[in-house]
C-alpha cells in the first residue's frame, strides 16, 4: 500500500507534480515509481526525462524507473542510461511496461539487461492473455509481473457474475476484481488508482476477501483462462 506510480505521461507531469506535493516530507514512507516515455527514450533523452521528473517530484531518486513501452530508440541505448541513474544515484532501479515475451529476450541480450527488475502489464480477470506465455516467461527468470489496471478501466464492474459473488460476499465487485489479480500474483505487484481516502481503504481491504473454490470456478468460466498465446494487450 505503500507503492506509488506515476508517469512523465499523466497530465504532462502534472500528476508527478501533485505526488510530489502529497509526499513531501515523507519520501521515505513510499516506494516511488515513475516512467519515460518512449520519445524520450534515447541514452541522453532518458536521463534528462529522469531529472526532469525528480524535480517535479520533489524527490533526489525514484526507487523504480520504467520505459513505458517500445519505440523507436534502440533498447541498448535505454538500458544503458537506466545503469547510469543507477550508478549515479538518481534511481534505485529500472523495470519495463507493456513488454511481450519477445521484447524481454531481446533486452535479456543488451549489455545491462540483467538488471531489470520488474515487467509493468495490463492483466486482469478480463485480460488473463499474460498468464500462458508472459507470466511463465517472467517467473522462470526471477522477473515480478507488475499488474496495472484490475479493474479493466471500470469495465469489469458491469459483469454480473463479478457483481453477484461480490454482493454475496459484502464487498463492491471493484474489491473483488482487486483481490483476484492480488491472489494470482503471489510475486508480483498490483497499481491501483485510488481517488480519495475511503477508496484507498477499500482497496486495502481487498487483501482480506477469500475466494471459495466454488467462486474461483465461477470466475474462470465467466473469464476462462488463454489457451493459446495472444498478443500483449494495452490500455
């Protein structure tokens, strides 16, 4: 509960802006994620997009830096400015988002690969595509699959066996579509947006929910699990 991620993206830096506001003087207590963008990605762009976002944060280093997707520049170029944030103090460490399995062979093969640290994906009950290739590939390499999205952007809360097991159970089909991504990653990481108190609270109290096997069997036939690989989705 204590992870916040944010992007040079969101609102133009306006949202880096707002976190730093929330957390000055009390860095310490958050494990702060940010991400460059994939025009900024270049060796040079990449760590001036770095600085730039430390200063709207308020903040001497981020504990994670991520490239948000794939563009143009080529990955070594990225990887090589991530090691230098690193040497130089500015993060603590670099992961990825939106990489496929083919994308995470490739910068396995760039000087300083080995230092990734966590794969940011969209995954949810709605979009299990991860969990045949992706999730696999990830654990067998020691790599933590970071979720985004659980909810599916607000459109997993109309379905009605969500809503049904939800209702059964006392919680909002929001906290159970929380809960179920929670579960299925043991070892891995879950962003969340939360918008006021009370919404950071009921997430929390997600963690608590139990699933009877019954309840995961309904779940996996209304969102049955891939049966063969797909493309990685984004949102």
């Amino acid at each position: 509960m204590t992870l916040v991620d944010t992007a040079e993206m969101y609102g133009s830096g306006a949202a880096e802006t707002l976190v730093g506001e929330a957390i000055s003087g009390r860095r310490d207590e958050v494990f702060l994620v940010s991400k460059v963008l994939p025009s900024n990605a270049s060796r040079r762009g990449t760590i001036e997009a770095c600085h730039a976002s430390l200063e709207r944060l308020g903040t001497d280093r981020l504990d994670l830096y991520l490239l948000h997707w794939r563009g143009r520049f080529p990955l070594q170029e990225t990887v090589a400015a991530l090691e230098e944030l690193v040497r130089e103090g500015a993060i603590r460490g670099w992961g990825v988002s939106n990489f496929d399995v083919h994308d995470l062979d490739e910068l396995a093969q760039c000087p300083g690969g080995a230092g990734l640290q966590v794969n940011q994906v969209l995954y949810n009950l709605a979009r299990r595509g991860p969990e045949f290739a992706l999730l696999p590939h990830q654990r067998s390499a020691g790599v933590p699959l970071m979720a985004y999205s659980p909810v599916d952007h607000g459109e997993l809360l109309d379905d009605t066996t969500l809503d049904e097991i939800a209702e059964g159970k006392g919680v909002t089909p929001a906290q159970l579509a929380l809960a179920w991504v929670l579960q299925a990653l043991p070892d891995g990481f879950v962003a969340v947006k939360a918008s006021s108190r009370e919404h950071v609270e009921q997430n929390a109290a997600a963690r608590d929910v139990v699933f009877s096997d019954d309840e995961r069997a309904a779940l996996d036939a209304a969102f049955p699990a891939p049966s063969r690989a797909t493309p990685l989705e984004m949102l």
